[in-house]
C-alpha cells in the first residue's frame, strides 16, 4: 500500500524541489529525487514527456507502483515523496498510478523562473555532475537507475551541439510543440513556452482533481513567510510533528536567494510578454 503519497508540482526551477527535500527530513517521509526512469515505465517519445489518463495502462500501472512500493520497503520513511517536473504535463496520468495523491503545486514568478531556466538550458554540466544529480547524494534517493544509459545519451547529444557551435535542443521536460516552436523563436521565447507548457497543463489537471489533495504555494510566499507556509504544507501532508516542518523551513529557506545567471534584459521581458501573460494571469500574479 502506498499511503496518502506527496507529488510537487510545478516548472523546473520553480521551488519545489527545495519544499521536496525539507518535506523529506520529515521521519515519516521518503523523497526519490527526480525518479524519471520510475515514471517513464512504458514511455514512448513522440515529442513531448506528456502522458495522459489513457496511458496508465494496467501494466504501466503496476510498473511504477512496485518500484514506488519497493523503494519504500528500503526506506526509512513510509510516506512516498517526489518532485520529478514532468509530473505538470502528466496529472491525469499521475492520479492514475497515485489515486490518493496530495499535490502540491509550487507557483513562482515567471521572469525569475524562466531567468533560472535560461541558466539551466545555458549551463554546460559534466556528465559526472549529471549522474550524480540522478544517483543523488545524502537522503535523497532515485528509482530505476536502468535508466541512466538513455539520460546520458541525451546529455552526449546536447553536448555535441554546443561544441558545434549550437544550442541545445532539450533542457528539462518538453513541452507540447515546444520542439516546432523551438525553430523559429529565440532561446528565451523557448523557454517562455516551455514554461507556459508546465504551467498551463499542471492547472488544468490539476482542476479535475478534489481540492482537498492539491494545495498552491507561491515561492515567494515561501520566502517571506516561511514560518506560514510551513504551517499550510504540514497541515496539508499530514506531517505528525508539523512544528518540526516549521523549524526545517525557518532554518532552510534562504530568504535572500537570487536567480541564477543575468537577468532577463527588458527586450526579452518584452518579448515573451505574450507568451507569458495569459499564464500569470491565472496563477494571480500582477502583469
């Protein structure tokens, strides 16, 4: 049985993978970090990382909830956690495998997170520095490592263009159309319509979902009441020292933390405007 799991939700770079591994100090929780070889059980590619509803085959099904099932049987915690970022593109299909799930969706400005991406897309990692992120470090663990010959291939790929004088053609999970998109728009309109992809599927799945399983935070509620939003997440996950949770994220949360990389210039800002605002505008920020 895999009791009352917890999935952070939301665009890479977004936060939640920090909520994640605060969460998973917690006794009672296990955090696998970014188990894509996991959830990518019976996966076919055709152009995009979502799966929906229809895809949770019985077998598919089965697949991933007995990797889940025995990675908590080698786990401290029984309380299953994980903040893999294709899950936005991949609700219904989520609740498919997971029907008790809590998600958490971790909401946070656009131009700072797509200033965080364009750094990710930017940055050229060792392909040391990439397993070890998949092998993870400390307490957090992975599922199905089988899957590391195939990420290592795509990290090769992606290096490749880069020493050809090309930018990469992945970073992340893909979006709907993202790759078609990707051929007659500039890096950051990219990335802005990667990140609208996330957003935009996490919602709608999101909203077919009972409201007494999905709890929003905004990363910068996060920093500039840590101690609240602590509150709201322990209450939500049912945490059974939630005062504990409170102390973890007070004494973890750097509230002054900046994005990585330069900030976006205002012609960029101008020209993902479009792309982005719609996005904004449901999430409740101000334009």
């Amino acid at each position: 049985m895999i009791d009352r799991p917890v999935l952070f939700i939301g665009a890479t770079r977004s936060g939640k993978s920090m909520l994640a591994d605060i969460l998973g100090q917690l006794p009672e929780f296990e955090v696998a970090f970014e188990p894509l070889g996991c959830w990518n059980a019976g996966f076919r590619d055709q152009g995009s990382d979502v799966r929906t509803q229809a895809d949770a085959t019985p077998e598919i099904v089965d697949q991933i909830r007995t990797q889940i099932e025995r990675f908590l049987d080698d786990a401290d915690g029984d309380r299953y956690v994980d903040d893999l970022p294709h899950h936005a593109l991949r609700m219904g299909f989520c609740d498919a495998v997971l029907p008790d799930a809590r998600y958490v969706f971790v909401a946070r400005d656009a131009a700072a997170t797509i200033r965080d991406m364009k750094y990710g897309w930017e940055h050229k990692d060792t392909l040391k520095k990439v397993l070890a992120r998949r092998v993870g470090g400390g307490h957090h663990k992975t599922l199905n490592l089988r899957r590391l010959p195939g990420q290592a291939i795509r990290w090769s790929n992606n290096a490749i263009r880069r020493r050809l004088g090309g930018r990469r053609s992945t970073w992340g999970p893909t979006a709907p159309g993202q790759i078609e998109f990707s051929k007659g728009h500039t890096l950051v309109e990219t990335i802005a319509f990667q990140w609208a992809g996330f957003v935009s599927h996490a919602l709608d799945g999101l909203g077919e979902i009972p409201d007494d399983r999905v709890l929003m935070l905004k990363y910068e509620e996060v920093l500039a009441d840590p101690a609240g939003q602590a509150a709201r997440l322990g209450a939500f996950c049912g945490a059974q020292n939630p005062d504990a949770l409170v102390d973890l994220v007070q004494r973890s949360v750097d509230t002054s933390r900046e994005p990585y990389g330069e900030a976006l210039s205002p012609d960029e800002i101008e020209l993902i405007g479009p792309i982005i605002t719609p996005i904004k505008t449901r999430l409740g920020y101000t334009l």
